[in-house]
C-alpha cells in the first residue's frame, strides 16, 4: 500500500521561499507520476505540478516560474517555491495516483 508524507511547511512572508518534500513508501512508486495540489480554505483543490516516472514535469498557470518540482530519488517529490504570495496561502497535498498525503500548512503574510 502506498503512503505519502510531507514536510517542509510553515510561516514565510511574501516574497519569501519554502521547500516541501513528500516521501512516497509502497509498491510501483518508481514508475508513478507524483504531484502536488492545493487546499486554501473556501477554494477548490487546485493542481500545483507533477513529475512523471519519465522525468517530464507540468505547472500550474499561478505557479509557473515560482515553483519548481522536482524528483530525487525515484520516490521523493519536492517542490521549491520561490517569491511566494499570500495567494499561495494553503494546505499543500501529495498526490499518487487516487492516493493523498496528510498534507503540509504553507502560510505567507503580507
């Protein structure tokens, strides 16, 4: 059974930088395509970026150029947000196929 866990969340303020990690554990993780979402509270889920087993990476329009993912090992997922806006404000999710983490609370202040 796979199990995700992040980390690396917390309290910046705008214009600053924070790095999460998410730690995959369980079978076909090496050849899965990881991804991170976000909750900000009265908002839908919105796709933040992925990783594919090949390597490709995808962003989400209001992360493009801020956020970089990447993926090392095979089973762990990072994501390094750059000049973050109190709009980036939310519970950040790991995503393997139809399974989430418990999430990391990512905070920016005006």
């Amino acid at each position: 059974q796979v199990q995700l866990v992040e980390s690396g969340g917390g309290l910046v303020e705008a214009g600053g930088s924070l790095t999460l990690s998410c730690a995959a554990s369980g079978d076909g993780i090496c050849v899965s395509d990881m991804a991170w979402y976000r909750q900000a509270p009265g908002r839908e889920r919105e796709f933040v970026a992925e990783e594919h087993s090949s390597g490709k990476t995808r962003y989400g329009d209001s992360v493009r150029g801020r956020f970089t993912v990447s993926r090392q090992p095979q089973n762990r997922l990072f994501l390094q947000m750059d000049n973050l806006t109190p709009e980036d404000t939310g519970v950040y999710l790991c995503n393997v196929w139809a399974i989430w983490g418990q999430g990391a609370q990512v905070t920016v202040s005006s």
